[in-house]
C-alpha cells in the first residue's frame, strides 16, 4: 500500500510520467477532472497533506509548457478547484467543527494540525486563508478553521478567492516557464526538493521559534476548544 501511494507520488511529480499517465488513462477531460479533483479534496475533503500540492501545480505547469495540457483551461480549472475545496472546508468547520477538538489523534488526523493552523490565524487574522495556500498542512485546515469559528462567510470568500487565485496561477506559471530551462528538466527531482522546502519554510521557522521560547507554566486553556478566528458572526 505505501509502495503504492509512493508511487502515485512520484507519478504526480514527475513531468515524463505525469505526461505518460495524461496522455492513456486519463486522456482528454479525465486528465483536467482528475487534476480538479486532486486539488478539490486538499481542502474541501481535508486530506491535503497526502497531495503534493505545490510540487503537484509546478509539474502541471511543466507539462502544460510541453504541450500536453492546455495551461489556460489548467488555470481556469485548477483556481475553481482551489476555491470550491475552500468552501466546501469551510461548510465542513461551520457545520461539525467543534467536535473535532475533542477529536483523538490517529493515522489520518493530528491535534497538531489545527494547532499549527490556530497560531497562524492568532498571527495573520482573516489573510491566513491567503498566507496558508502556501504552507502544506496549514492550507488544508485554515478555510475549515475559518468556519468553525463562525467567520462571515462574505468576510472569508475574498481571502479564498485571493488565495486559490494566486497559488494556482503563481505555482503553475513557475512551472510552465523554468520548465523548459535545460537546468531545471535536468535537475527536476532536486527542484522538486527545493520547492517542498520552501513551502515547509514557514512552518519551521514557527517550530524553531516555539522551541526557542520559554515554555509557559501554566497555559491558559481556551473556554470552548474552538479557535478565535476574526470577525466572529
């Protein structure tokens, strides 16, 4: 199983066989659906952190450079996907959220992860639903978190749209022009690397930074479990 999910990992980071997978299972619309889909459930089904994400856009904006997606119709797509998955997590935290912070950790769920996104609303207020597009695992519960602490949902929509907007095209047109760069084709693996380290740079500045603090004695603990987001309803 977890050969398998490798696999499908490298596949999806992997220009050539990206192409190859585009051009016979998922030729035509499957392609661009699978892609939709792959981009919908990072936060609209919360389990983002199995996706490669960034990793995921800058490929499909290499392959788009080789001809082999139309880089137009993979923005268009790929932006609605963003947005739509941000307000699906969104329904999701409104709805059934506060239960999850009594929720125990398991394989598939950490404490950790809403936590990490927490501090980063506590720091960032309404604009982390733009600052997460590009911090893996944050990015994936920051619109859910929004929704558990009852923000407006007009108040939230700007921010996604910002947010998806930006990520999609940023990443994929990253890809669709270093793609061709005789450099970057030869050393794509380690560009790949880089990519996932920048993205993770956030989040280990915020690690370092908590280490280095002084730990509290006795924290406060929050009255309901639910995080304070801005403009509560």
């Amino acid at each position: 199983m977890l050969h398998t999910l490798l696999d499908f990992y490298r596949t999806l980071t992997n220009p050539e066989r990206l192409i190859e997978l585009l051009s016979t299972l998922l030729s035509g619309w499957l392609g661009y659906a699978a892609l939709f889909a792959i981009v919908y459930s990072e936060t609209g089904l919360l389990v983002g952190f199995f996706f490669p994400g960034d990793s995921l856009l800058f490929t499909v904006g290499v392959v788009a450079g080789a001809g082999s997606l139309d880089i137009l119709l993979v923005n268009v797509v790929l932006m609605s996907a963003a947005i739509l998955g941000d307000s699906t997590g969104y329904l999701l935290g409104r709805k059934t959220g506060p239960r999850i912070f009594s929720r125990p950790d398991s394989l598939l769920f950490k404490q950790e992860y809403i936590t990490r996104t927490r501090k980063f609303y506590e720091r960032y207020g309404g604009k982390t639903i733009v600052y997460a597009r590009f911090v893996p695992i944050v990015r994936t519960f920051a619109a859910f978190v929004a929704g558990v602490g009852q923000m407006p949902y007009f108040k939230f929509l700007p921010f996604s749209v910002c947010g998806g907007i930006g990520w999609v095209f940023f990443m994929t047109m990253l890809g669709y022009k270093l793609g061709t760069v005789p450099i970057v084709r030869h050393y794509f693996d380690k560009v790949i690397l880089l990519i996932i380290f920048v993205s993770l740079l956030p989040t280990l500045i915020e690690v370092v930074r908590a280490w280095r603090s002084p730990r509290q004695g006795n924290p406060e603990p929050a009255a309901s479990g639910v995080p304070d987001v801005p403009a509560p309803r």
